[in-house]
C-alpha cells in the first residue's frame, strides 16, 4: 500500500506535531481507515515534504508527529501558462489537472476577444490544482491568477521568453526547434484563437509565435502538446 499524501497548507517547517483540517481528517480516518502509528505524508505546497505518524486518529482532526521534513528546491524552469479561458468548463478542468501533473509553475488565465466564458470558479480550480499536486505527489503548488484581459496581461509579463501560438497564417517558429528558456511564458488561446489584432499586439510585444503542427488543436491539447515539448526535466 502505497504512503498517503496530504495537502496542508498551514504546516510549516519545524514542527512537532500537527493537527490535520477536518477535509484530510476525514479522508485519513473513514475513507483509508488509517490508525494511530501509520504513517502519512504531508506537503504545503511551498517545496516542503513531511513524513509524519498518526498519533491520535481522530474523523475531524487527527494529529500527527513529524519525524522528518525535506525541503526540495522548485525546478529552475518556470513556465507560466497564459490560456484563453474555454466555454467548456470540463476541458478546462481537464486542462488545470494536467498541467499541474506536467509541473507548470503559474497558469494565468485571459480575458480574450473570443472568450465565451460566464464565471470563474477560483476555489474549485484550486481545488482541483491541489488534488493533482497530491495525485503527482510533487510538492510545490502552481500559482493560478484571477482572469485578466489579454491586453493588460501581454503588457505586464517579464518572462526571458515569451511564446504564443495562433492558427493565422504567419511566420512561426516551430516549437521543436526552441530553446526553451528559464523563465518562459506560453500564450494559448481560447475556443475560436485569438483575434488578430490580440496577435498583432503580441508580436508588437516581443512575443514568438509559434508553429504547432499542420493539425488544427483543441486548446487544452495544444497547451498541453507544447508544455510537453518545452518542459526540461
């Protein structure tokens, strides 16, 4: 059986003991039937990992002894996702799962001239951030931005590099021949692309375009498809 991982935002380094939230008890105790002197794993999301042992197993707050922590560093690749926020909240949900999965370090989600989209729904995209950290077993949280308009965003960032891909006709660099940078920035944009005066304000920015394939993709698959082509591990 396999160690179970635990999001808890609040624990910190130093620590003897801890008292997990009434979410991780609950889990911990009635759903893995966990008892005293098992042992859990627990993350802050903050590059710390604690390996701990039940010592009161309670269903709303079971506490916990740490008899080690580790701190591992962030990778030295920070890619930030700028992605058009899609209409289809499944394949969006989908989207945030994955990325999380793949290591993203930020996602920052953008107000386009296409975007048909009703409400952001902060804390259950977080949610879903944190339940793929645990799932990948990593143990440094994405960051995950409120919506903002492309305009504001495209202005704003200060990546080394900055990349977005279109389905315009243009010159494009094809995303297997790039170094990706340090510190990257990758725009995808939402059902229907970005308009052209959005990639024409881009490339007025400094911005890349890239060149994806010959295949028309879905956004969730082209973010991902590039994220898998950028990411260094």
């Amino acid at each position: 059986m396999s160690i179970p991982y635990f999001y808890e935002p609040n624990i910190v380094s130093g620590q003897t003991n801890f008292t997990l939230n009434e979410i991780s008890s609950k889990h911990c105790i009635q759903v893995l039937r966990m008892q005293e002197n098992h042992r859990v794993d627990i993350t802050n999301g903050l590059g710390y990992l604690f390996e701990a042992i039940i010592v009161n197993a309670h269903k709303k707050n079971t506490i916990v002894q740490i008899q080690s922590e580790k701190y591992i560093p962030a990778h030295s690749q920070k890619i930030t996702l700028g992605i058009g926020l899609l209409k289809n909240l499944t394949r969006l949900e989908w989207l945030l799962e994955k990325a999380t999965e793949m290591g993203i370090y930020e996602i920052l989600p953008l107000l386009c001239e296409h975007t048909l989209f009703e409400k952001f729904k902060l804390e259950r995209f977080q949610n879903i951030l944190q339940s793929a950290m645990i799932q990948s077993q990593q143990v440094w949280l994405p960051l995950l931005g409120t919506p903002v308009k492309f305009k504001e965003a495209i202005q704003n960032q200060k990546q080394a590099q900055k990349l977005i891909a279109h389905c315009e006709a243009g010159d494009k660099l094809n995303i297997k021949k790039i170094e990706a940078a340090s510190d990257c920035l990758l725009l995808i944009g939402p059902e229907g692309d970005f308009s052209s005066s959005e990639i024409e304000l881009a490339l007025a920015n400094n911005y890349q375009a890239i060149y994806l394939g010959p295949t028309r993709l879905r956004t969730e698959t082209a973010a991902l498809f590039a994220l898998s082509v950028l990411k260094k591990f």
